[in-house]
C-alpha cells in the first residue's frame, strides 16, 4: 500500500508491522509522534501490545530491556538529550546482549539548547555497543527498522540496533512510502522467541557481574558478535531486496564512487541533496561521487577501503564534532583509509549543526574545492586539501 | 498469619558472598521462602548483587534480572509486561534494591511504576546508607549515625537530617498495600510479604536489615539489633492498607540506649 507518509510515522508503521511486543517510551521532539501513533495504534486495537508509560528515557530504556530478556519484541524511541539520558543504559542493553530496535530522531544536544537535527546525539553514542544504522528517506526508515528487527536478534549478532533519521528534515517531512503488507512481513521477520529468557523453570541470570579476567572475555564476544553484523547486515538487506524489492547497499549506499577522483561521504537525508549535485557536477563533466554511510557500527573499514580506493580526495561532511579535534567520521575515514597504498586525501568538514541547513551549493562548494586540489595535483602542485566548518 | 515452622527448608538463595551476619541476605532469603520459586528477581548493583551474581558464581534458584541503579522498578515494569505477553500467569515479580537503590536514586523509577499501578512487590532492604561503596550516607540515614561521608570531628556530628519518610512517600502514590517490618520478627516480616502478593497491583515493603561492617558491631548481633530498634521506637512496624495507616505500639520501650550503645556509628552520641 502507498501512503503518504512522515519519517515518524514509517517508524511507526514498522514497529507495527514488525508485531513488536512491548513498548515504553518518554515524549521527547522531534521523535515523539513516532510514540502518538503507535499508542494510537494500540487504542484503536490495529496494534497489539504493551504499552509502558515511562518517567523518563533512562526508566523508558530500562523497562524495554526488563520486556526484551522475557523473550518479547520491543521499541523504544528517543531524540537528543534523551538518548544521553539513556546513555548509562545503552551499554547495559549491549552488554547483557539484548536485541531491540530503538528509533533515534537526530538532533543537537544542549547547550545552546536546540531541537533541530544533527547527529551529535547517536554519534556521542558511538562506543555503547549499539548496531547504528542512518537512514536517508522514510521508505528506508521503515524498511531499516524492519530490516534491524532481524539483525539484532541474529543469533550470532544479539545486540540492539539504533535506526537514526535526521530529525524534521526526516521525522516530520511527507512522501510517498510504500508500506508492505502485514503477511509479507510476517514471511521477511517471524516472531522473536529466543533461546534464553526469563523462565521460573531455567533460572537465569540476566546482567551478571563479572571480575576482570572475565569480564574481558565477555567484552570481546560482544566485539566479535557486532563485527560479525557487518556481514548480517549486508545479508538481510539482501533478503529483504528478495521479499520487497528495495535495497539500500548494506553497509555503504554508493552513488558514482566507481571512477569519482573526489568522493563526499555522508550519513543520513543530506545524501538526497548530495545526489542531486553530484549529477549536476557530472554534467559538467566532473568526476565526483557520493558514498552515503549507512553503518556507522559497525564501521565498514573493508566496504571504504574497496569503494574509496581510487579516489583521490574524499571529503567528508560531519553533523558532529568531536570537541578538540574534528568531526568524528572525518577521523574514521582516515584511519580506515591510513595504509592503502595510494591513500586519498581526506578533508573534513563540519556543517548542518543544530538544523543549519546544508544547500546545494555549499555541497557543490565543497566538491568544487576539492576538484581544484586534485587539478593543482595534475599541474605538479602537492596535494593538499583543507577542511571547513559552516560557521 | 505465616507459621516460621511451616515455612519450606529450600533454599532460593544459597552459597552467596555475602558477610557474617548480613541483614540484607536474611531479608532477601526469608522473603523468597514465602514468595516460593514462581518469582522473578529484578535488582540492582548493590551489596546484593555483588554476593549473589558474579558470575560464574550465581546464588538466585529464581530468575534474576540486574539493571542499573537508578531503574530498578523501571525494569520490574519491562519484566511484568513481558511476562503477560508471553501468557506466564501466576509468577510475581519482585524489585529488591537497597535503600541507596530505593529512596535516592531509584525514587523516581519506583514513583513511577507505582503510579502506573504495575502488580510488582518492591522490598528495600534497608541498612541505612550506601554499604556496597563504603558506608556513605543516604536519604535512609538516620539522625546522628557516622558514615564515611558524615564523619564525626571537631565540627562533624554524624548525618544531620532524619531519615527520610519513604514510607509516607510510597503511601501518598495511594497504592493498596506497603509496610515495614524488620528481619528480627521474621514472622511479622513473612506475613507482611504474604499480604504483599496476595493484593492487586504495588505493594511496598521496608525492611530493616542491620549491616554489622556498616554500623560497627559484632556479626552475631543482628538479629538482636534489629529487635531492639523496633523495642526502643527507632524503627516503628508500620502498614498501609485501605488508604490507612497503622502503626504497631510499643508497650513499653527500651531505654535508646540499649539499642545505640553496640553501634560504633553512634558511638559519638553516647560520649
């Protein structure tokens, strides 16, 4: 069925469709219609589950993981300061290995105080053990979600998933969003039962302490089983291709990288701008390329490495910063990229903070000064590209 | 009534770490003897957790579920609606924290899934500040007692504030039942958790559990202790049921001292 559709209410329709179990959740903007509809939903009896009416995002968080080690579905969704309330409990999540979906409508963190999109909040994140996954349209909102159902409850994955969506320029903007049917879904994503749950008759202990030779060893089967995702993300992505016909790449969604010599990456919705320029600029006869990151964890070294090879500047555009250095993914770009033998230059740039929005123009701009380093390259110059900020 | 002469011999927590003359495993296994093997455990890093679930050491014959500090009755919640979805009548899901875990941090977690009207029994026990960090004071102190952040010296008189009223604060959230009991009448304690399961929706329970590294007394003195606060009226056993509050009198009580004077927190006091 088509519908025309939010970033929100796709989630919502996901979470639906998924036959999730048990949600709690605490309003925060810009995500909070994604928790209206499905109370809606569940009032008006199209949606059976449980619904928790937390006190907060640490309770909402906590209150999923006490459903999902009874073996039930569940969601969550937050935005912002909520996520960073969550924050002690996303590692209690990962680390007692329970999978669950949790929506994250991006936006900036405080202060100054903001409700517009960036991805400071997820990217703050970055090292809770979380799967995190962005996305750049709604249709792939409600398919990621579908799609992070099955990932996260792999069995050799077992670690929750973040579905990022760019607050308002996603959350809260209409298009047109086919929406499977309920049995089409139910044949992609069948009901969540695991092996261990909370089961008077097999006591378990769920969230164990454990000393310091153990608690290594714990630490690193959570480490093999996110980096095993990269291979099950890439994998129900093409199952899901098989079952609805979309696909968004796995890991890396490509856009002309095969034989760009100047590669923009990017997470999330400014990957529509992004394309946009990146075939204007090939009409002109330049060649740039798009790489849209939609796993930023697992960090797709292997997937960069191969589709950044040829490149010879990659530029990298961050809704984030990692305070007293630089954009977060700018320095994971180059340390993925650090030891090819003919290593791209890699620029970083800061934009789109707190809302700003990134125009087409300064996305042409940056491409446009990096095509210049590689032309001074061309005329004996060294090869040196300087990042900016949009101030 | 409970009889303590019916009460079953197995054991649901067993071969903990936890020290000579703990309070708070007492209150944990005396309580699990009446809640029976249909419970599921939710609880906290505290002394508890630390004696019973470090793995591979794991002393719960129950389920037991560990969430942060601060979320204990948001978990008992996930858990109580997990289990009615997975159609699993009949089991009883309790929050046990400490009283750090219930009255500070975990107060606005346990405010809420009260008023949300959940079926869960919270038991704090409580032994009067942060015993798994090193004795610091908590919102449970009471007036007078020394602890390793209100140290008595030449201005520092012990904790400054009387402990805090949880009972009244639980009461106020108008749920159908709570009390506190103490472990030295474990008959009162027992029948006090009978009550507890048998109502619909929240019940409270605070149970005073002594701490002898806590409080500074000899390990076989527990019980005694916990008798005698309740003797001297420095604990009241207190129920809240039917929007009423009654509190058990104490015919005639102990002179303070019999009950402050084995404590080295209070030693201070007594000059």
């Amino acid at each position: 069925m088509r519908a025309y559709l939010n970033g929100n209410e796709a989630v919502a329709a996901a979470v639906k469709l998924a036959r999730t179990e048990v949600v709690a959740a605490y309003p925060i903007t810009p995500q909070s219609t994604i928790v209206e509809k499905i109370a809606e939903y569940i009032a008006a009896g199209s949606m059976e589950a449980d619904y928790i009416r937390v006190e907060s995002e640490h309770a909402a968080l906590a209150a999923c993981y006490g459903a999902a080690v009874t073996g039930t579905r569940v969601f969550t969704a937050t935005s912002s300061q909520g996520l960073a309330y969550m924050f002690e409990m996303l590692h209690y999540v990962s680390g007692c290995r329970v999978p669950m979906v949790m929506a994250v409508a991006n936006r900036g963190l405080a202060a100054p105080w903001t409700i517009w999109a960036d991805h400071q909040d997820a990217v703050a994140c970055r090292d809770t053990g979380w799967i995190q996954l962005y996305v750049e349209t709604a249709q792939e909102a409600l398919d990621t979600c579908l799609q992070a159902y099955k990932i996260a409850a792999h069995p050799e994955v077992l670690t929750p998933v973040m579905v990022c969506l760019d607050g308002y320029v996603l959350s809260h903007t209409e298009e047109i969003v086919d929406v499977p049917d309920q049995e089409a879904v139910d044949r992609f994503l069948p009901s969540y039962r695991p092996e261990y749950s909370v089961d008077t008759q097999r006591p378990y202990v769920f969230g164990v302490g454990a000393g310091p030779d153990l608690y290594s060893a714990f630490k690193y089967y959570q480490q093999q089983a996110i980096l095993k995702a990269k291979e099950v993300i890439k994998e129900v992505d093409r199952e899901f291709q098989a079952h609805f016909q979309r696909s968004y790449g796995g890991l890396v969604d490509l856009y002309y990288c095969h034989d760009a010599s100047v590669v923009l990456v990017v997470m999330g919705a400014t990957a529509g701008t992004a394309r946009e320029v990146v075939e204007y600029l090939r009409r002109q006869g330049e060649a740039v390329g798009l790489l849209r990151l939609r796993s930023f964890r697992p960090f797709p070294v292997e997937d960069l490495r191969a589709a950044l090879s040829r490149a010879r500047v990659v530029a990298v555009l961050d809704r984030d910063c990692s305070f007293g250095y630089e954009g977060v993914l700018a320095t994971e770009v180059k340390a993925a990229l650090a030891d090819l033998p003919a290593q791209p230059q890699v620029a970083g740039f800061i934009g789109g903070l707190g809302g700003r929005d990134i125009s087409q123009e300064e996305l042409a701009g940056i491409f446009r000064h990096c095509l210049e380093a590689v032309r001074r390259q061309d005329r004996g110059e060294e090869l040196v590209v300087s990042g900016g900020w949009q101030k | 009534m409970v009889k303590i002469k019916e009460l079953p011999d197995a054991e649901l927590v067993q071969g903990s770490y936890a020290c000579a003359g703990c309070g708070g495993i007492l209150a944990v296994r005396l309580a699990l003897k009446v809640l029976g093997p249909e419970t599921v455990i939710v609880t906290t890093p505290s002394c508890l957790l630390g004696v019973t679930t470090f793995y591979p050491q794991l002393a719960f014959k129950v389920p037991c579920v560990n969430v942060t500090f601060p979320s204990t009755a948001a978990a008992v919640s996930g858990v109580v609606a997990g289990l009615k979805r997975r159609g699993k009548k009949g089991v009883k899901v309790v929050g046990l924290a400490g009283d750090g875990g219930t009255v500070d941090i975990g107060l606005q977690a346990l405010s809420g899934a009260l008023e949300r009207g959940d079926n869960f029994i919270f038991i704090c026990y409580d032994n009067e500040a942060y015993m798994n960090t090193g004795v610091q004071r908590s919102g449970a102190t009471p007036l007078g007692a020394r602890t390793t952040t209100t140290p008595v010296g030449s201005i520092g008189r012990g904790e400054e504030r009387p402990k805090k009223d949880m009972l009244g604060i639980v009461a106020a959230h108008n749920i159908p039942y709570a009390a506190t009991a103490s472990i030295g009448y474990p008959q009162d304690y027992l029948s006090k958790v009978q009550k507890a399961m048998q109502v619909e929706g929240p019940a409270y329970l605070q149970v005073l559990s002594p701490c002898p590294p806590g409080w500074g007394y000899r390990s076989d003195l527990t019980v005694k202790l916990a008798r005698l606060a309740v003797q001297t009226g420095q604990w009241p056993l207190a129920e809240y049921e039917n929007g009423r509050l009654t509190v058990k009198e104490i015919a005639n009580p102990r002179p303070l001292r019999d009950y402050l004077a084995p404590q080295a927190r209070f030693a201070h006091l007594l000059g």
